[in-house]
C-alpha cells in the first residue's frame, strides 16, 4: 500500500472507535497478505478445479445446470414470457431494442455524459469525461479519489458495473437476434481479459465488484440459451471469472463502524453468487453469508417505520432495491424470510408511495448518484414508481396499486406474468391517500386534493454522522396542483469537485433558513466529503394530520453553538383543498443575527417580483409567494440557483430568497397559494394551531 494512503487511513482513523480501527487496520493487513494471491488464484481456478468443486463432468454442464437453477428470468421460460411481456406493454419492444442497438454501438449516455461514442474496445479503465485512466495496479494502491483531480471514479465503475447486460438479454428475448448475445460475449471476455483478478480501478470497490456479478447473473440467465453463448472458450471463462467474483467479495466486505449502503449491497452479490454456486462448499458460504447481512442489516439501516438511515431518497431506492431483489431471489431459492424483514420491506414501499409526488418523480432529497440494483426498465432515473408496481403485488397492496399508477415492465422482469395478473385483479383504495408521518425516519409528508408537501426533520444521515444526508433539516418540496413549485436542488458530483460537492449539500442549497451564514452542520474538512459534524438535532415534533388541513411544528439546535445562541422552529399548516400552505418560521434567542429565506424553485418555474410576492408560472399554471409577516427592511429578490436531477446533470434554476439582519425573538410567515391574496386574506390562511382567537 502506498505512504499516502495509509497516512489517509491514519487521519480517518483518529476520528474513529477504537475497536473499528483495530479492525480496519486487519483489514488491510488482510488485503496486502494477499498480494501475491492475487497472481497464482486465477491461474489455479482452472475450469476442472471449478467442475471438481461444483461436481459437474463438463463446463457445459455446470452452464446447464446454472441455467435451469432458480432465478427470476431462465431460458426455458423465454418463448412464453416474451409473448406474455409484448401483450402487456406492445409498445417496449422498440424502445428496448433501440436502446440495445445503441450499446451496440458503444454509445451511452453515463452520469451527465450526454450521448458519447466510446468506440472499441470499450474504456474500462478511464473517466472518459475527463480522460483520466488509472493504471493497472493492485487494487488497494489506487487511490481512487483522487480529490485534487477532476477526474470521477465512478465513470469506469458505472461502466464496469455492466448494467446494460439487462437491455441486450431482453433485446435477445423479443428479437431472438444473436448480436446481442455477440456484444455479451464480447465485453466479457474483452473485461476479463483487461482487468485482471485484484488489479486496477474496477476492483477497488467490493460493492461495485457485487453490482457486476449480478449483472453478469441478469446477462447469463436472459442469453445462456444463445448460440453466442455456447463457445466452450467463453463458459469457461465466464463461470471462472463469476467465481472469482465470489470470492473477493466474501474477502473485501465493506463492513465499517456503522455500515451503510455498499455493505449490504456485498452481501446481495453475495446472495446471487451464492444462488449460482450453491453446488460448491463456497457459494454455499456466500449464500449463508449473504443472507444473514441482508437479514441484520434491515433493521440495521432502516427505521422502524421503513426509511433507510441514509436520508436520500435516492438511496432509499437503492436500499430498498437491494432488500428486495435479494429477498425474492433467496425466496425462489426455497430461503425463508423471516417475517420482521418482510414487514419491514412493507414499510419500506409505504414511504416510497407517500414520497411520490404527483407527477410521479420523486424528490430530490440527500444524495443521489444514479445507483441501482439492477436496471430492468426504461424509466426516468427519478421516477420510483416501478417498486410499488412490484409491492402491489407482493403485499396485495391496492394503494401501493394506485401511486404506481401501472404495472411497470421492471415488476414484470421480478414477478413474470402472474404478476401482471395479480396486479390486474388488486381493487385501488376508494379514498385520496392520507398524509403520513414517518417519526423514526424524520420525514413527514402532507398530502390534499391539490397539494404534496414533504418535510424533513430527522438526523443528519447514518447515525448522525453525514453519510449521504445533506444540511436540510426543516427543508421541504411542494406540488401544487400537480406542478411541482419548490425543490431540493440534489447532489450533482462526488469528488469530481469539492467545492460543488459541499454546494450542493451544503445549507444554503436548500429550502431552510440560514442564520450568519453558518451550515446547520459544520463540515469536518475539505476531505471529508461524506461526514459532518452533528450540529442540527431535531427537537420534538408536532404533527396533527386532519381533513381539511394538515399541520407540522419541528425545530433544531444547529444554530445553538452560536456565540448568541438561537433555535429555529417550523410550522407548516397545509390547507386540502384551497391549494395554499401557510409557513411560520420562528428564532428563539439573543441578539441580533441575519437571516435568510431561500427556496429553490423547479426549473420549469418562472418566477418574477410582483408587490410584495413572487408570481411563479408554468404555462397557464400559477403560484404565488406572498409574505405576511417578515422583519423590518427583509429584502426580497430572485437569485440564480442550481436543481441537478441526477449525477453529474445540473440545471439553472431560480430562488426565491428573503434576507434581513434583524434582532431575535422573531418570527416570520409567508404563503404559497395558487390564487393573489390581499392582506387581510393572507392572515387569515396564516392561523395556526394553538393562536390566540
């Protein structure tokens, strides 16, 4: 390993629990010991050492039986399910095989890329955003990172990572055309051949080594029947290779003082892996393995109420995908599933469906980097919905039926055509869906005829310590009327930049109040880019949903560590069916201190300064921002600001700020409502819970 990146591992080290270090530092003694084993294991897995541990008399048998074994998709079943899947959605076929034909011609469209020929063979090595290529070197020495640099890990690890493996075996299914099972076999073998066994980028990273044997899996199961597919050269190195996958994952656990999302996703691969190679003494250990992670880490990462710890909703996908695929799999494998992970795994789908916003996208809270399972569909990356078509079905939920909206082609690539009948046959709720509180996972979502509004008044992220949540707590979006009006503004980069990095999560890129120009939580330091200080506790909540109106009060402490000390509190009084919700904010304290409102507006949104309010239209929609109490000399004004949907995407957007330098206790209120109001209009839609008559 090199001096730099043990002298990293030492200043981390110094923030954490002894008995973490002592582990880590095993770790990595554990991962230079086996150095040299990185060389002589590939060269002593020969195909007969691995038909001798599965018991196979031929390579093409060990394929045989790999293919007949339980999974979600096999080749026997492929002539009736392609008939039943172009009955259920007659216009995918298109879509999929022109999306096939474009990885056939190594085009992609990777992390704000935007559509880029690669060209051949493909840059399994390289940031081609950058032209950054990391050499070819044990893995633990790259240090990948790389934070004084431009240059993005995650390019060659989205690649390697070999999702599209799913689009080529259902373009396979529907056309029956071999190039597609061709590209399969070539980017194998071309990967295989270009990244050796523990050497370079694309093995640094256990959780991407995991992503790609399920790929690899999806890839196998969809074309094994191919006539591509049957080259002795190539199942041999395949299954070698899976194997191999195998077991570097069980070795390199990224397990950690509070293991989030990139262990749990090592135990999944586990769980493929074990699946596929059941028939060895290993895969049997993977699968035992795997499984017990997946079932202590449910109710390690997610709350009691089914919100993943991270406090991303894009990670929440993403967990809850894990969870999911790992527990339908292991259930085909003939695996119980003990029922507290099943419940759980509800839960977990009932925030999903709250979260949807009327429109179907979900918001853009915490950290998102495009993260999936697996890719089974063709949908927006901030669209969710597929995960209640699935939960519908699983958990005979008519609500999970009616925020789905449809069956979605990913359920029927989990569940088959009986899913597509089950789902048919589920009545949806005769009643709206009802405003939700998710207390454990600090989320609260109101919900009307015209209005979706969530809040969020939890922990920072993993316990507190950063992670993948961001300075936003009493941060909101709302839809009004179906259009969605204010928005997070997302995560957009990693360590391709610092400074956009701590923009994005950083208090200022949120719908909060910011006092002195501190972060609610303070960074720890320019490097680390995944942890903050724990500053903004949440104090306790009141929420009382009714049916005409719905309230929430919640406040911090990140802003009591001031040499003037203060507490910020928010109510937020949503009115069913008038389309207006009415905001309280208010500063308990001393002193004098400056204060500033922002709300970031959905890019769709023009917003402009009419009076006292901000007029905001899209098309012949239109909302309005009017203030009802602000402190004296608040200024209102609109500000340049930055939305990014997904990684390395950002679009220009506007804000809505208020800033004004004003002594404390104070308070201030202001409305959102689809109609100009005056000012004795807008006090009375301004009473809150608990105000004196």
């Amino acid at each position: 390993m090199s001096v730099a990146r043990w002298a990293g591992l030492a200043r981390k080290a110094l923030r954490r629990p002894p008995r973490y270090v002592l582990w880590r530092l095993g770790q990595e003694l554990r991962r230079e010991a086996r150095r040299p084993w990185s060389r002589l294991r590939p060269r002593l897995l020969t195909e007969r050492a691995l038909r001798h541990a599965a018991g196979a008399t031929s390579i093409d048998a060990l394929w045989e039986a790999l293919a007949r074994s339980p999974f979600f998709v096999t080749p026997a079943r492929r002539g009736e399910w392609s008939r039943r899947f172009l009955d259920a959605f007659p216009s995918a076929k298109r879509e999929i095989v022109e999306a096939a034909e474009a990885i056939l011609a190594h085009e992609v469209d990777l992390l704000g890329s935007g559509r880029v020929r690669l060209g051949t063979p493909l840059p399994w090595h390289e940031d081609f955003k950058t032209g950054r290529r990391w050499p070819l070197r044990y893995a633990s020495d790259i240090d990948y990172n790389e934070l004084d640099r431009p240059s993005d890990v995650k390019v060659p690890w989205e690649l390697s990572r070999c999702q599209h493996f799913t689009l080529l075996g259902q373009a396979y299914w529907l056309t029956g055309d071999e190039r597609f099972a061709r590209e399969f076999v070539a980017e194998v073998l071309d990967w295989v051949e270009r990244n050796p066994w523990g050497y370079g980028v694309n093995w640094a990273c256990a959780m991407d080594v995991a992503l790609r044997a399920t790929s690899w899996l999806w890839g196998f199961y969809y074309l094994a029947g191919s006539t591509a597919c049957a080259a002795p050269r190539f199942r041999g190195t395949f299954l070698t290779s899976l194997y191999l996958h195998g077991e570097f994952v069980a070795a390199n656990l990224e397990r950690a003082d509070v293991s989030g999302n990139h262990y749990l996703t090592d135990a999944v691969g586990l769980v493929f892996l074990g699946c596929a190679f059941r028939r060895t003494r290993a895969g049997r250990r993977w699968l035992q393995m795997g499984k017990a992670i997946v079932f202590e880490e449910m109710a390690a990462q997610v709350t009691e109420d089914g919100v993943d710890f991270e406090m991303s909703t894009a990670y929440h996908r993403l967990v809850l995908e894990a969870f999911l695929t790992a527990c339908l799999l292991l259930r085909l494998a003939g695996e119980a599933i003990p029922p507290p992970v099943w419940a759980r795994l509800e839960r977990m789908h009932e925030f999903v469906a709250a979260y949807t916003k009327p429109d179907g996208s979900a918001p853009l809270i915490g950290d998102a980097d495009d993260g999936r399972i697996q890719k089974l569909g063709l949908q927006a990356v901030g669209d969710h919905r597929y995960l209640l078509s699935t939960g519908a079905v699983l958990f005979g939920r008519g609500d999970f039926k009616q925020a789905a909206g449809r069956f979605w082609e990913e359920s029927f690539w989990l569940l088959g055509p009986d899913g597509v009948e089950a789902y048919a046959a589920l009545a949806p709720p005769e009643a709206p869906p009802e405003s939700k509180a998710f207390r454990a996972g600090g989320f609260y979502v109101m919900r009307g005829e015209r209005a979706h509004l969530i809040v969020d008044c939890g922990e920072v992220g993993l316990r507190g310590r950063g992670g993948h949540g961001h300075n936003d707590i009493l941060s909101f979006e709302l839809a009004l009327d179906g259009m969605n009006v204010v928005t997070d503004c997302g995560a957009y980069l990693y360590t391709a930049s610092r400074e956009w990095r701590d923009r994005f999560r950083g208090t200022a890129f949120h719908n909060t109040l910011q006092i002195d120009g501190e972060e609610l939580n303070r960074f720890i330091d320019a490097d680390e880019m995944w942890r903050l200080q724990y500053d903004a506790a949440p104090t306790e909540v009141t929420w009382q949903p009714g049916e005409v109106a719905d309230y929430f009060r919640g406040g911090h402490r990140g802003y009591a560590r001031l040499a003037a000390p203060v507490v910020h509190t928010r109510e937020i009084l949503l009115h069913k069916t008038a389309g207006r919700v009415a905001i309280r904010d208010t500063v308990e304290g001393v002193g004098t201190h400056r204060l500033v409102w922002r709300f970031h507006l959905d890019p769709a949104l023009d917003a402009a300064v009419q009076g006292d309010g901000v007029r905001l239209r899209r098309k012949d929609q239109v909302v309005w921002f009017l203030p009802v109490v602000l402190p004296a000399a608040a200024a209102l004004r609109i500000e340049d600001g930055w939305v990014s949907p997904s990684y390395g995407v950002k679009h220009a957007t506007s804000v809505i700020v208020v800033d004004a330098t004003a002594p404390v206790p104070m308070s201030a209120v202001y409305l959102f409502t689809t109609t100009p109001l005056e000012a004795a209009e807008r006090a009375r839609w301004s009473v809150f819970p608990g105000d004196a008559a």
